[in-house]
C-alpha cells in the first residue's frame, strides 16, 4: 500500500474513503475516532500489515503525504518510497516531538531505522545519512547500520492525513517521550484513523489504539515484561488480520498475554469461516472466527461515504 494512501487501513478492513475533506463542523458530526468509540468498534484484527518497515527521519511538516509532501525533494521522496515499497517493504516518515519551527528547519542528518517485525527475526537497525540522497543507497535488508536491542515507540500524529492523528495522537507522543525519552517519535499514518490515538512498538510490531496520555506508558513498560495490554491491543503487523484476530481470542480464552506465548502454525479460511491454530504449552490450540462486515460507517474524519469494514467474531476455541 502506497505511504500516505488515504484508506483506513486497506489491508485491515477494506473501508474506501472519499477523499474530500469537509470545509468545518456540520451539526451532530463527530470526529471519526469519537465515532467509532460509541460504536465500540473491535480492536482485534486491525493492525495495518507489515513485516519489514523503513522508518527516515524527516523532521519538518508533512503534507497528507508524509514522504511526497515533506522538506524532501519531491523526485527523490517519490523514488525513495517506489523503492522501499518495491522490496516489499513499509515506509515510515518520523520526526521528535517537542521542536520548534526553527529546530525542524536545521535538520542536517537523516537517521534511519530498518525495522524487522517477522516473529523470531525481530531486529531494529540504526543508521544515519548527511545527503537525503544516500537513502536510496542503503541497504533495505539489514545488511548494515547499528542493532539496537531498545524499543522504538512510535506515535501517529500526522495530522494532514486525519486531524485525530494529531490531536489524540500528541498528548500521547508527550507523555512518552517524558518517560521513554528517545526511545520515542512522532510517525506518520499508521491506519486505523478511527483508533486514534495509535502506536506502534517496536521491533514486535505491536499495534495499539484508543490509547490514552495516562495510561501509554504502561502499555511500554508491559512491553518491556515481554507482555501485551489486550485492552487496546489491535493485533502484530507481521501477521495477517484473521490470525491478529484469532491470537487476541486464544489470549483472552487462555489468559495469557505474554507477547510470544502463541505461536502462530495455520490458518484456512472457506466460506467467510477462519480457522488458525497455534502451539500454547506444547499444546495445539485452534480457533474459529467468521468474517463479517459493520453496518456503513464513517470510518475517518475526511470521509463522505460510508461504507462497511471487516471484523471478525469468534465462534470457538478448542485445545488437542
């Protein structure tokens, strides 16, 4: 999926969005994340898929197009986001909260992050550029830069892509960078504008929406015991949205959110009906879950049409 694509998360749950942007308040209009808490939209099985990312600092505004819309030159910015989208690859644009115009205007080194997701290959690799023009020259496999074994903390607070982004998102960012200082950024579009304010973790690949300034520290420091916060948990970017669905239900039926406790073995899927099983304790654990659709919705604050988007509803949990 192109970076900046104005579509709530395609992968995760097909809502098109008609990109015209309303001129200001109409009566009874909510923002879309206020909206899709008094419809208690699922969180499970939501998270935007990514198994490698390519995060570059880019620490000035963003148009609606984090990369296409930046301080970047527009040809290179176009050329750096067909190839990392080429190698399979997400892009993400990052940038420090806190700076003033003037900070953001002096930027001299673009730092950049490859980002494994996979399970069991999770990885985070730090490198750095003088010339914008040297990111189309690094490696995008993790052939170089520095591992760091830290957490990366990224929060969505882009907002020419949904005005949630930003004014849930940047409470968030801040309390964040207060307890995890660098280990923190603001990024660009996550998906899932509805969620707002959402974060993701990394190397993991951890999703969370709905998240909240007071409580996302705890959601770091879990991380930091091996552990998910099922509460505002939206699924791992590694993994597909039917299976980020059923590994939520196995957790919450056995009572386990160690991050690697589940581990993932097989999914089918016939007639809208998945079934995906997974290895708990020595032991398989399967579950079923049918795909259906919401009623039409508004699913982020620029769109005009409503249409439905995917969830997922368990029907069972069965051990061998």
């Amino acid at each position: 999926m192109s970076e900046g694509t104005a579509v709530d998360g395609a992968a995760v749950d097909g809502a098109a969005v008609d990109g015209a942007a309303f001129d200001g308040p109409i009566p009874g209009w909510l923002p879309c994340s206020d909206r899709s808490l008094e419809r208690d939209d699922p969180l499970a099985g939501t998270a935007g898929y990514g198994e490698r990312w390519f995060l570059v600092e880019i620490d000035g505004a963003w148009g609606t197009h984090a990369f296409l819309q930046s301080p970047l030159p527009p040809a290179l910015a176009r050329a750096l986001v067909d190839r990392i989208e080429g190698a399979g690859i997400r892009p993400l644009a990052i940038r420090r909260t806190g700076r003033n115009a003037q900070q953001r205007r002096a930027q001299t080194a673009w730092r950049w992050a490859a980002v494994d997701c996979r399970v069991g290959r999770e990885s985070v690799r730090w490198g750095s550029v003088s010339d914008p023009g040297d990111l189309l020259r690094v490696p995008l496999d993790g052939a170089t830069g520095e591992p760091n074994p830290e957490p990366l903390i990224c929060v969505c607070t882009h907002a020419r892509h949904d005005q949630c982004c930003a004014v849930k998102g940047r409470p968030v960012v801040t309390a964040l960078a207060q307890a995890y200082g660098d280990a923190t950024w603001e990024c660009s579009h996550l998906g899932g504008d509805r969620f707002a304010a959402t974060l993701i973790l990394f190397p993991h690949g951890l999703y969370y929406g709905r998240v909240g300034a007071a409580d996302a520290p705890g959601l770091v420091e879990a991380y930091l015991r091996g552990r998910i916060e099922p509460r505002w948990f939206r699924g791992r970017s590694a993994l597909p949205n039917a299976v980020q669905a059923a590994a939520a239900f196995v957790a919450a039926d056995r009572g386990d959110d160690r991050i690697d406790a589940f581990d993932f073995r097989s999914w089918t899927e016939a007639g809208g009906v998945h079934t995906v099983t997974f290895t708990h304790a020595g032991r398989a654990v399967t579950a079923t879950l049918a795909e259906t659709l919401s009623q039409p919705l508004l699913s982020t604050c620029a769109a005009t049409v409503a249409r439905p988007v995917r969830e997922f509803e368990l029907r069972s949990v069965t051990s061998i």
